[in-house]
C-alpha cells in the first residue's frame, strides 16, 4: 500500500515538473520572440527594419527560429503529461502561463541577455 502511494507520489511530481518546464521553455519563447511588449505598429517597424539591414534580418531569424524549437519543446513536453482529450486544454492553460511570465519578468530577463528593443 505504501509503496503505491509512493509511485503515485512520484508520478504527480514527475508531471507538475514536466508542465513546470514546459511554461519556462515557453515563456522563453515568448521572452525571444517579444511579443508581449509591443504594439503591432512596433512589431511591424521592427520587420520594416529587418528586411532593409541583413545582420539584423539574420538575428531576427534566429530568434524565431530558436523561439519555435523552444516553443515546440513546450508542446512535447505537454504531450508527455496529458491524454490526448486534454491535451490542448493543458498546452493553452500552459502557454498563457508563459503570457503571464514574459509580461511580469520578460523586460529584465531580455535586458539581461542583451535583446535590445
């Protein structure tokens, strides 16, 4: 019986740490893609930009690119913890998770690693 509840125990923690890491590489995402902190006017002179300098066309890429595998971590990572009914429940509750964390810490966190506006 102990031993039961034991694995049972494990298993809860081993998923909440799952979904736990799924919200962080999604909230990278957003934190590199920097959608949340921009109007669209912002985000459409920024793409302005990119098409007129490559270096900056480049690093652009990159961004969405690494964002998307991010992104798509998250996803997988939902996928492991819940059954395909609730999937997508989980992966919207865990992406607007992620809103919240690039909205509260998204600014410092991209001053941190140098993205600059």
């Amino acid at each position: 019986m102990a031993g039961r509840r034991i694995a049972l125990f494990h298993f809860f923690v081993d998923g909440v740490a799952r979904l736990i890491a799924a919200t962080l590489c999604a909230s990278f995402a957003f934190v590199l893609w920097d959608l949340v902190s921009r109007n669209p006017s912002e985000i459409a002179a920024a793409a302005g930009r990119a098409m007129r300098s490559p270096a900056i066309a480049l690093r652009t890429t990159l961004r969405i690119a690494i964002g998307l595998i991010f992104a798509l971590l998250a996803l997988t990572l939902v996928a492991t913890v819940a059954p395909r009914p609730e999937f997508s429940a989980v992966a919207i509750a865990v992406f607007l998770a992620a809103l919240g964390v690039d909205a509260l810490i998204g600014d410092g966190f991209r001053a941190g690693i140098g993205i600059r506006k």
